[in-house]
C-alpha cells in the first residue's frame, strides 16, 4: 500500500497546483470516490442509484454524505408546493 500512496501523491504534484497541493483536495485516491458520490447526490440523482453505483446500501448515505448536501431545501420546498398545487 505505500508504493500505491507514493504513486498517488507523485500524481498529485503533477497534475495540481502548488496550492492545490497544500490543500486537502483529493488527498486520498478514496477521495475521488467521496467526490463521485457527494456530486451525484447533489447533482439531485436519486438516492438509491446513487447507493447502488457507490456500492453502499442506502441508509449509509445521509450518515455519511448529509454534510456534503447543499442547498436543496429551496429545492425540495419548491417540489413540495408543486406537488400541493398540481
């Protein structure tokens, strides 16, 4: 597993800036994955293709991803009413 780290942080400092470096941006090679994940579930896919995809089941998702949601309760709420005066 250390010859993999070393592998991923030499292609870190290939492909990144300098800052980018520095920052935590995909760090880990896991943290693509986090990534795919986090951008799917925002990007509004549903939650049990985006479990499925991940490999997770879904009740692992809002434990793990709920941080990484943004800026759907205008979203949701916008549904709803819809739904409400359909």
């Amino acid at each position: 597993m250390a010859a993999y780290t070393e592998v991923w942080q030499e292609a870190r400092r290939l492909a990144f800036t300098p800052a980018q470096v520095a920052s935590p941006l995909a760090r880990r090679s896991y943290d693509l994955r986090h990534a795919a994940v986090s951008l799917r579930l925002n990007a509004g896919v549903p939650a049990p293709d985006v479990a499925e995809r991940a490999g997770h089941s879904v009740d692992v998702l809002p434990r793990v991803y709920a941080k990484c949601l943004d800026g759907h309760k205008d979203v949701a709420n916008k549904r709803i009413d819809d739904a409400l005066t359909a």
